[in-house]
C-alpha cells in the first residue's frame, strides 16, 4: 500500500486509530508531554487579548498596491501589517540609543505599528514579544524550535532562568536590562530580528506544508508565502549598509550587511530565500492546489528545508564577522542562534563549538584558537544543507579557507562511490534529529521526520525519509525479508517497529526515554538495516539483468546507508560507526577502527568491480559477507546491554535499546534455534533485568545462524566464544591506565623540580587585557 496513506499506522477497528487519525489531521498536541507541562500555564507564554496561538484573526484590510515599496519579490496582497513589525524594531532601536529601555522595552512587548484586523475591525496589536511568547504554544510540534530549546535548555529545562520555550524573550529581555555600553545598546533589536522574527518565519513556513498535507484551502487574501516574505524584507529598500541603517531593520538588511563582510554578492542570501519564497508561492498559485495532489506537500517540504537552510546564512556569517572582531557581546548573540541548529550535525563539532562559544554565555578560547573555530563552524555546513559558496570568504583575504566536502568522496577513503549518494548519506542527520525531537518530547515532529524526511534532499525536488526506505517496493528482493515478516507476522514490519515507538497505545506502559530508544535505534538499526540490504540486492538484480549503471547506483546507495554522511569521523550514526563504538567494548579493534569495518571496506569496493565486470555470482558472495559482518555489531550491542540491563529499573531506555538489538537478529536465531531466541526473548523485552550469563550462552549456539565468527565479536563480560567470564579489559582502558601513571610519574617530577629550584619572583607581572576567557582543554574528531 501507500507507505504515506494514514489508514496503515493501524486497524481502523483498533480504539486508537481516533488517535492516530487526530496526528494525521495535524493535532500538534496529540500525544505530545509538553502540552500537559504546568509551565504552559505561565502567564508570558498565553497569547495577549482573547486571542489564541491556534486561530489569529486574519487580517482583512483592503488590499493595497502590492508592489509599493518593495521590487524584491511579487507581492500580490496587502502585508503591510506584517512588514510594519520592522518599524517597531527600528523604533526600539530609536528609543536605545536614548538610553530609553522603558520605552523600548514598551514598545516590544505591546507592539504599536503592526495592526491585527478582524472582519475589516482593528482588534488589536501585534507585539514583536509575542512571537516568542504567545507563538510558543505553537511551536511545539516545529523541529526547528525544538532544537533551540534541546541546545539551550539547563538540567531544569531552563534558559538564563526562564522556561528554555521562551528562549528568545529571554535574551531580548537580558539585552534590553544588561548591555550598557554605547556598542551593546542596540543589541535587544538585533536580537529581535535575529531570534523572534526569525523563528516565527520558519513556523509559518511549517505551518504552510502541513496545512497543504492537511488538504486545507488557502486564504488568498493574505497569502501565507507573502506573509512570510513580509516578515524577511521588513521596511528594507533599496541602499542598506548595515543592520541600524534607515532603511531597514530586520532580516533583509541584516543579511545585506553580513553579506557585505564576505567575498560573494551582497545580496545573495536574500535573493536566494525570496527566489524560494517565490517558487512556492508559484505552486500555492491557486487556493485549491492542495486538493488535488496528494504528494503536493512534499514538493512544498522539499522547498521550505532550502529556504530555512538559506535563512541561516546571514547567521553564520554573523558569527563569523563578530567572533573575527572579538565583538564577544554580539558573538554570543550569535551563537545562540547557530549553536543549537548544530545538535544533529557531527557530535565532534557541536560539542567543541558549544564549549567553545556557549558555555556561560562566554567564548572559552583564545585568539590563537580562533581559526579552530571558525573551522569547526564550517564544518557543520554540509549538514546544514549549505556550502561554502553560500557563505564566502570573510572580508576577501580571510586565511582560512572553507572546503566543501568533494561530491564524488563524500566519505573520504573509507568508500568512494561512482554515483552521488550525498542525499540518502544524509539520512544519518534525520536519525540525529530524530532523537533531539524525541527528547523534547515532540512526538508530532518526529512523525513528521520519520515520515516524510527533511535533510536527505536530492536535487530534483524529492526528499527522501526512513519510512521510505522501511516500505521499498523492492523489500522482497531481500531473503531474509520473509524470514522477518513471518517473525513479525508483519509485511511492514520495520516501519511499523518505529511507529510503535511513536504511538504511545502501541507500547503501553513504555517511558518516553524508552520509546526514544524504539524510534532512534529503530530507525538506525532495523529500517537503516533492511534499506541497505534491500540496495543491495536490487544491485545483484540488475547485476543478472546487465544493467550496470542501475546496480552501480544501488551498490553506492548500499554504502551510503551502512556509512551515512558522518561514517568518516568519529561519530557516524550507522553501521560502521556502531562498530566502531563497539569494538573498543569487545576488543575487536583493528588500529583506529573496528575489525567489521576494516573488512568490510574491501567488500565494498569489491562489489563496485563485480558490478563493473558482470561477476554477478562473486557480487552475491561479496553481499552474503557482508550481511554477516553487519550481524557482529548488532550481536555485539545486544551483549552489551544484556549487561548493562542485568541492574536495570523499570522504564530505564537500556532496556529499550537491549530490545531493538536483540529483535534486530532474534528472526534469524528463532528460525534455527527456537530455544536459543527464547532465553534472549526473555532476556531482553522491557519488562525488567536481563541475566547477561544467559544471553551469551544463547548467542554462542546461535552464531550458525548468523553466519557470524564468534572471535569476531570478542569478550564482553563473558567470552562469546565460550560464554565463560572474563576480566579483560579493553585496549583503550589499559592504554589510559598507562597514560594515567605516567602523567602522574611527570607531574611528581616537576613538582619537586618546582619546589627546589623555582626562586619567588619580585616583579609585578603586568596585567593584559583579556579578550576571551582561555581554555587549554585539546580537542579533536571535528571534521
């Protein structure tokens, strides 16, 4: 069936298909923790007026000449109202120079230029405050805002002593109260553009594609894509310089001026995003578009992830201007506004980058460090849906220079493909977002991604999404396909393991940590593990039916889906790099990397010569090698947590992930060895402890059926070989032993070198201005 038809998430006769029916008309609450928090009931966070976050009165002015003002997109209805909130940031930015914050602060959170009309009758005002106030309720279910809130939140779900949901308002209020300096004053405005606006215009765009999912007619009287263009130009005209200029005030003008600090056309980002902004007001051209195309919302998702990726432009070359001027004031701004959106990108990166430019609302590094971390922003680029074309070289003569990843070696040496497969490399991304949105609690927006994707767009418009690959036409093609369907008793199996991770009435009794552990490693482990295998054989077919470049090109799709976008660094979110993380557990490492990956890089590449030589039987052996490498990990993983879950509570997310690993094999064990799959079916559900003794006496007869060598997954706690404990220790603790004692042998040393022969010194040492607050700690695996 239709793998995005909402009648197959379960039986209409199951009592809660209702639910499951409410998500699919796009109830943002639905089964969602965040809309029962007390919080919500914060009096900041309720809309102003009688009015609700839900249903705005729309604003039905006379239309007025569309194009007055503004040459930059075509306007074809009144968005005065809209644009106006400009004039309330410039009006702010008026009233802080005077040092007037009263009036300023006055002025942002009653709102006094952009009207709200009801019925042609004024009603009210809209305040720039309440975009990230009474819109939060809004928000929830946007994936965009619950990264901010992932990326910002404390151990108390808090941010500068606020609910992190406020988040914006927080730092404008901070601004409007802290900065003193002549520079600093004008900072709450920039932070109004750069945070308020900004976020509300990814939220109505959101709003746009789940509205045409949901098959709704279109106001065209105030067109929602004009809207959203209105909210980008502001009041900006033509001649803007920099971010306070007369003529302009919010995110147009602020990207020109970033523009201008880089060697690409000023204007780029901004013609960029409206150029978008015009082609989905072009799709949405009648009112009833959306009625007649089911699939016209993935065309219109498709656009908005590359206007949102365009929308980040002129942030990070902020960031970069202002952390290359030392202006840490502004650069934290910033920060705040990029660091977050990096969370799905490479943990290596995030996590420097974070340190680096968040912690305390501080840089921690010195300005010897500074290319490090421009480095460390550039290369979070590609994850971003951006290249180093989109944001240029600083100031014309910056030395650092931004490299975009080569298209044809998108994972460096570990495997080069013949064909692009950047796009489905990059569902490694989704699975990263998948778990922030978990996290947050925003099960609507993870159903959202699981279903339809976002970050793995190809270049004719299609974006690919897990769930595609869980309900591939071509699955049969799979052996081992019927073996798992008659585990499950379910042809769709895999897609609906994730769906039941997503529903709470599918797992009953389950935590939201536990369903995490069901949708992510799920996702990873046995969608991402069925895709591959599924390429792979559709390779072997057209490999017997000559058509090499199609086999060529599902070999490569194979291995971008065992590598994923990440799979070169040290944080892959796929099959090498789970190998890689277990191997170091098992000691089964081969130098940097794990065993199953070193063999497993020749078999790639060996497939990509029998596909090119038409050696289809040598292809079908080199695929049966690799099916039984990829076993390893996931064998290993469920060894791994038969330990941890040996003192596990109920609820605990382990027991989760001991779940997904051990049914991501048990199929194959039950088919030959019944009894062995009892004892681990026993050992590994959610319902409480595992006996890891048990575990591995089960998998050491079950090896057979994997086809798996058991030297290959190494010791545990128990030797898998043998199923005998063992007290080893892995290379990498012994190796830090080692490094432990001889640290401590140099630091005696030089403490008695110190005490004997150091003289105290009599000259003051003269004081240096500080900068930025310096951190020696190393860091690497960026990139």
């Amino acid at each position: 069936g239709n793998p995005m038809d909402p009648d197959e998430f379960m039986d209409p006769n199951d009592p809660t298909f209702d639910e499951m029916d409410q998500y699919m008309d796009g109830d943002p609450t639905i089964d969602d923790p965040t809309m029962d928090d007390p919080a919500m009931d914060d009096p900041d966070l309720q809309p102003p007026q009688g009015l609700t976050a839900e249903e705005e009165p729309v604003d039905e002015e006379p239309p007025v000449d569309p194009d007055t003002g503004h040459n930059i997109y075509p306007f074809t209805t009144f968005i005065e109202q809209y644009s106006n909130l400009a004039k309330d940031v410039q009006e702010m930015m008026i009233k802080l120079k005077a040092d007037d914050k009263s009036g300023a602060s006055k002025i942002y959170r009653d709102g006094k230029n952009s009207i709200i009309y009801e019925n042609g009758i004024e009603v009210g005002t809209r305040s720039l405050a309440s975009l990230s106030t009474a819109e939060t309720l809004a928000m929830t279910g946007n994936a965009i805002f619950n990264q901010y809130t992932n990326g910002l939140a404390d151990e108390n779900g808090e941010f500068l002593g606020k609910d992190v949901r406020l988040y914006a308002d927080s730092i404008v209020t901070d601004a409007l109260v802290n900065n003193k300096s002549l520079a600093d004053k004008t900072l709450a405005s920039e932070a109004v553009a750069l945070l308020n606006i900004w976020m509300y215009m990814v939220n109505e765009v959101d709003k746009i594609v789940h509205a045409c999912q949901k098959k709704e007619v279109f106001d065209l009287d105030v067109h929602p894509i004009d809207r959203v263009a209105a909210l980008w130009i502001g009041d900006s005209e033509q001649g803007k310089a920099q971010p306070d200029a007369d003529a302009g005030h919010t995110l147009y003008a602020m990207a020109e001026y970033q523009g201008s600090k880089f060697n690409v056309d000023t204007n780029q980002a901004n013609n960029d995003v409206l150029e978008l902004l015009a082609q989905m007001k072009s799709i949405l051209s009648s009112g009833n578009a959306c009625l007649n195309d089911d699939q016209l919302h993935r065309t219109l998702r498709t656009m908005s992830t590359r206007v949102i990726s365009k929308m980040q432009v002129p942030i990070v070359q902020g960031l970069i201007h202002y952390i290359r001027n030392t202006d840490q004031v502004r650069g934290i701004l910033y920060a705040n506004a990029f660091v977050p959106l990096t969370k799905k990108c490479n943990r290596g990166s995030y996590e420097y980058l974070e340190r680096r430019l968040l912690a305390d609302e501080k840089f921690h590094f010195s300005k010897f460090e500074t290319d490090a971390v421009i480095e460390a922003i550039y290369s979070t680029l590609h994850c971003l849906g951006l290249s180093c074309a989109d944001i240029g070289k600083y100031n014309f003569v910056d030395e650092f220079n931004c490299v975009d990843r080569p298209s044809d070696r998108p994972f460096a040496d570990v495997y080069i493909p013949d064909t692009d497969v950047n796009t489905i490399a990059r569902l490694d991304i989704d699975i990263r977002e998948l778990g922030i949105l978990m996290d947050e609690g925003a099960i609507s927006a993870a159903a959202d991604l699981y279903m339809y994707g976002r970050n793995a767009v190809a270049s004719d418009s299609e974006t690919m999404s897990l769930q595609d690959l869980a309900t591939d036409s071509n699955r049969n093609k799979v052996p081992e396909y019927s073996v798992y369907s008659q585990y499950y008793n379910d042809g769709d199996y895999a897609d609906n393991f994730v769906k039941s991770g997503l529903l709470a009435s599918k797992m009953p009794g389950a935590t939201l940590e536990q369903r995490k552990e069901i949708v992510v490693k799920g996702s990873q482990y046995v969608v991402v593990h069925l895709g591959a295998l599924t390429a792979m054989h559709e390779a072997l077919s057209d490999c017997k039916y000559g058509r090499l470049d199609d086999a060529m090109a599902s070999w490569d799709k194979a291995a971008a889906l065992l590598i994923g976008s990440m799979g070169h660094t040290n944080y892959g979110a796929m099959f090498t790099g789970l190998s890689k993380e277990r191997c170091k557990e098992f000691n089964t490492c081969r130098g940097d990397d794990a065993r199953v990956n070193a063999e497993l890089r020749p078999l790639l590449f060996s497939g990509k010569t029998e596909i090119s030589s038409k050696s289809c039987s040598a292809l079908s052996e080199s695929i049966d090698d690799i099916k039984s490498l990829l076993n390893v990990p996931l064998v290993q993983s469920a060894l791994s947590y038969s330990e941890t879950n040996k003192h596990a509570k109920k609820g605990d997310g382990s027991l989760a992930s001991g779940y997904v690993f051990s049914r991501a094999v048990l199929p194959l064990i039950e088919k030959v060895d019944p009894q062995a799959a009892s004892v681990i079916d026993k050992n590994m559900d959610l319902s409480g402890r595992s006996n890891p003794e048990e575990v591995y006496t089960a998998f050491k007869s079950s090896y057979s059926a994997l086809d798996v060598d058991c030297s290959m997954v190494g010791k545990g706690e128990f030797d898998a070989c043998t199923a005998e404990p063992t007290s080893h220790e892995s290379s990498g603790d012994h190796a830090g032993e080692v490094v432990g004692i001889l640290v401590a042998i140099i630091g005696i040393v030089l403490l008695v070198f110190l005490y004997k022969f150091k003289k105290p010194s009599t000259k003051k040492q003269e004081e240096q201005p500080v900068e930025f607050v310096i951190n020696d700690r190393e860091d690497s695996n960026l990139v």
